[in-house]
C-alpha cells in the first residue's frame, strides 16, 4: 500500500536579477539534512553546492544551478529560509562604537531586499572607444577564488568577462583563448583595473539595517547587515 504524499504550500518571489516571478515551496527534512552535511564539513564551497542544489528542487526546477547570479541565490535562499524554518532569526552584531561588545537582534528575514548600488553597472568604459562588459559572478566563479592565492582572482575576473567592445565590433568572450582574454586584462592600466574592482566592490548583495544599543555605552547605533552569512 503506497504511503500518502504530504504536499507542500507554494509561495512566489520576485528574481532580483530580473524581476521575474518564480514559484517556490519550503525546503523539507531531506533538503534541511543536505545543508547539515554541507556544513558539518567546515567548507563554504560545499554549502554553497548544497544551497544551490536546493533552490533547484524548491523552484521545481526553474532556477537551475550553475545558472544565477550569486546575489540571487542570496536572496532566494533568504526567502526559502523564512518560508520553511522561520520569518525571525536572531543575529549577534557587533556594537560599531567600541566594535567589541556583541548584542543580538532580531531579523524578519521577509524584508531584506537585494540592493543594487547607484551607479553600479555591469558595462565598464576602459577608454573613449573601448569597454568590457561583465557577467554576474556564479557560484562556480566563486568557488574559484582563494584568498591565499592572488592568480585565482584573476581567474575568477577573467571567467566573468561576457564581451569586450571597441568603436567598431564586439567581441565574445566565449570566441577568446584564455591567453587573449588574460593578456587584455594584464595590458590595463591602474586607473582602468580599478573600475573592473569596482563593479565586483559594488555587486548587489542583500542588505538589511538593524538599530542596535550598546548595553556598556549606551550608544545606539545603525548596522547594515550584508550578505547571506550576517543573517545566521
């Protein structure tokens, strides 16, 4: 005799990326067991597998992993999170005013947005004639980066490249060698690097603000909470 189902509510989100609307249902006991094996190996690069393996099955298919920008899977794991375990959590802040004492506050997890910065853009001027225009790093690309390890940046910079464009043609970055692509980003200048670093230093990323009081200050304070990691 075959068991019954127990069906899951769906709910729907907006992609920060593009505004699209997608369906998504709370992550069971099996999805909750992935992540607590992914965790209990101490590695960021196994959680994140394991997080975006699980907006997958919980979008039923439709964000597929390998293919979101990483402050989507912020955001929709943010999301998935409230919907399946809890709207509140409580998060440990550091009080900015002596950047010593730690107070908890609690977060509904619902109103944390992806914010984009002013001025951020994805289509970068290197000179009057030519430009570079970059992809939204994934998770693989993250993966990719080692902070002992100043080339893996490189790497990571150079597989987010999309195009490269001049007054009279646009390149693909998927018709380069990886010796072109690296000889064009290791022939800029200072100046024009620095805007390269900082389209990455200005990604969206999720954001909340949280009123905090030093209890030995008594000085009340503003943080913003950014990144997925700041609400755990």
């Amino acid at each position: 005799m075959a068991l019954p189902q127990l069906n899951s509510v769906k709910y729907e989100l907006t992609l920060p990326s593009t505004g699209e609307k997608v369906d998504y249902r709370p992550f069971l006991v099996k999805e909750e067991k992935a992540l607590m094996i992914a965790q209990a190996t101490g590695e960021d690069k196994d959680m994140l597998r394991a997080i975006e393996n699980i907006i997958e099955d919980c979008t039923f298919g439709k964000l597929k992993k390998g293919t979101l920008p990483y402050f989507d899977i912020e955001y929709v794991f943010l999301q998935l999170r409230a919907k399946s375990i809890g709207e509140s959590v409580d998060v440990s802040v550091t009080c900015p005013d002596d950047k010593t004492t730690k107070v908890t506050v609690k977060v509904n997890l619902e109103t944390v947005k992806c914010v984009k910065e002013v001025g951020h853009d994805n289509k970068i001027p290197l000179t009057d004639t030519v430009g570079i225009i970059m992809n939204y790093p994934k998770v693989a690309d993250l993966i990719k980066v080692d902070p002992k390890d100043t080339e893996s940046t490189f790497r990571m910079i150079e597989s987010c490249v999309h195009q490269i464009y001049d007054a009279d043609n646009v390149y693909e970055s998927t018709d380069m060698s990886e010796e072109e692509l690296r000889n064009f980003i290791e022939q800029m200048n200072h100046e024009q690097f620095q805007k390269v670093q900082e389209f990455f230093d200005t990604l969206p990323k999720v954001k909340h603000p949280v009123k905090v009081k030093n209890p030995n200050t008594g000085v009340e304070s503003e943080v913003v909470l950014e990144g997925m990691a700041n609400f755990f």
